[in-house]
C-alpha cells in the first residue's frame, strides 16, 4: 500500500524530459494522480507551465531545482523519469540527497532501490521504491475463473501505446457512470496513481500470475475489474501478457495500439500484424485450447497523440474499418464507447 497521503504535495522531477517520451512517469501522474502537484522540475522549461508544454491540461509551474520546489511548498520528490534500462542515474543522486535533506519524501518507481540510501529519515518521511516484488505471493491456480464479475485486461501490440492510460479513462468513466469498477495497476506509474498494485516487472516468473490472480482476488466483489496491461505479445523482449491472462482470466479484451504504427518502435523488424489476426491470436492463448473460457475482444483504444484533430478521427474509422469493433481515443473522444462495449 501506498505510503503517499492525500493532500501531500507533490514536485515531478523530470530535468531534460519535459515534453519527451522518458518523461512517462511524470505525464501520468500530472494527468490522473490525486495528490496536488505544485511543480515540474525542469530548467529548460522554468517560468513555463506543464500545460504549455506538454498539452495536459492541469496547469502547473514548471521550475529549475529542488530548492524551488520546496519553497513552493513541495513535500514529495517524485522521479518522473524512465530512463533506458530503468536505472537511476549517477547524477540524478545529489538531486534526490538535495531533496531528502530538505525534508521531503521520495517515490521512485525505477528498479534501483533508495530506501537503504536513505535509512535515517525525519518523522512523516518516506522513500517508495515501488518495483519491489510483495511479500507473500504464490503459483497461480486460476482462481479468477470462477468470478462473475466482468474482467477487462488491457493488450497492446507494443509497449507504451497507453493501455495504462485507457484503462485509467475507463475506470473513471465507469466509476462516475456509478459501476462498481476497480482498476489493477501492473506498473509503477499506475500504482502511484491508485496507490497499490503489482509491479510486474519486479515479480519472479514462477510468481507472476499468482501476483496478478491474487490482486483480481482482491477486489472479487467489483462488478468491474479492469486489469492494467503490459508489454505486447510480439514483442520479443516482453513476458507480460500470459501472468496477466492466467492471473486474471478476463472475460474481456480491450486492444490498444498508436494511430499509424506499423513496426514495433524499439524493435523495428517486428511488424504490427494485422489486428484481427492479432486479436485471434490472443483470444487463442487465452482460451488455450478450450482449457480456459476464451474473451472476447470489444473494443478497440487506439492512441492518436499529437495528430490534428481530422487525421485523428479518420484512424478511428480505419481501425473501426478493419477490426468491426468500437474505436476511439479515450483521451481525446472520452472512454464512454469502451465501458458501453464492456458493459453491453
């Protein structure tokens, strides 16, 4: 559980990646997350606010240091930052000593670990380190087959094309609808927004579909449960998605993908099949031979950030076109379409 407080406040760190990709993080919590944020730490951007810059619109200053940060009343130092390998920096370090020094908390959803670095804290201070695997987990048993509820995992055919983004606009959605939704966070942006979760990607193999089974077990009573997805199945560098449908074995699938991208970003030789063979192919490994009841896939979230406004919308139709599904871009267009596939 998340030791973060409601109401404390909240500086994002994210020196040189305001408005780039490796800033991740940061856009998911100054999007969804709760808490108040008073700034964004960059000094390429100071006297700026995050609206400007990156086009979320919640408005915040965007500042040089740590020690603006603190006089702007910032009680939380939050690494906003996915560097490549998911490893802290060498000098990212005198940066976060700053900000302990100074009296804040720290939340890190990196996989280097800061709690021993910082053993001696003040009354009311914190370090998170999120990618820590939970204590007590098992196997998986399949366990989440014999719920009646409604469970929606989110797929992707890569990684980063906001399944953690449309699940968040679904279970709001679904939640002001007055659905009794619950939402899994699988990743260390999701968790922070939600304050618990599992962070797949810190959970031993032998563990994983037991962690993802045992948070689903968790919120049973939920007449929706929307699963976090994570990685893509073609992705050569990616184990994600069989803990995520044995632990949860969804009754529903929501696939995800970026408007236009035809080949995986990071691995290029990978191209993005065609969506229905695609979609098959992860009802069949759900279904594994009829030994699970297989999902049916209902809508599609397709991700058009940055695009104007007509090109965006004529994705839409191609992916509608192509899938016969629902298709929208929960950002842009709302997540009404998705929860109304799911629920209907």
């Amino acid at each position: 559980m998340s030791p973060l407080r409601p109401g404390q406040k909240i500086a994002i760190y994210m020196e040189g990646a305001l408005g780039d990709p490796s800033g991740k993080m940061g856009y998911g919590v100054l999007r969804y997350s709760p808490n108040p944020i008073v700034c964004v730490i960059d000094s390429r951007h100071t006297g700026r606010d995050t609206e400007a810059v990156t086009g979320i619109p919640r408005p915040v200053p965007v500042v040089a240091d740590v020690t603006e940060a603190r006089a702007l009343g910032a009680e939380v130092f939050l690494l906003g930052i996915a560097p490549g390998g998911g490893l802290i920096p060498p000098d990212w370090f005198p940066v976060i000593d700053e900000a302990v020094a100074l009296g804040m908390s720290v939340v890190n959803g990196l996989h280097d670990r800061l709690g021993p670095r910082y053993a001696l804290l003040e009354a009311g201070q914190f370090v998170w380190d999120i990618r820590i695997e939970p204590q007590g987990l098992g196997t998986g048993t399949g366990a989440a087959r014999e719920l009646e509820n409604r469970r929606v995992l989110l797929v992707g055919t890569d990684m980063a094309v906001g399944k953690m983004t449309a699940g968040l606009e679904m279970w709001t959605t679904a939640t002001a609808q007055g659905i009794d939704a619950r939402f899994v966070a699988t990743g260390q942006i999701g968790i922070t927004i939600v304050g618990r979760g599992v962070p797949l990607d810190a959970v031993r193999v032998d563990y994983a579909s037991g962690s993802i089974e045992a948070e689903v077990m968790a919120h049973s009573a939920a007449g929706l449960i929307l699963i976090e997805g994570q990685g893509s199945l073609i992705h050569p560098g990616s184990t994600a998605t069989l803990p995520l449908l044995r632990g949860s074995c969804p009754t529903h699938l929501v696939l995800c993908l970026r408007a236009g991208q035809e080949h995986l970003l990071r691995v290029p030789w990978v191209r993005i099949p065609p969506l229905r063979r695609f979609i098959s192919l992860i009802e069949d490994l759900a279904e594994a031979c009829g030994t699970f009841s297989r999902p049916t896939t209902v809508a599609v979230a397709v991700n058009t950030f940055g695009m104007p406004e007509g090109v965006a919308h004529a994705w839409v139709r191609r992916v509608t076109e192509e899938t016969g599904l629902v298709a929208c871009d929960p950002v842009r267009d709302g997540a009404d379409a998705l929860v109304q596939a799911v629920m209907g």
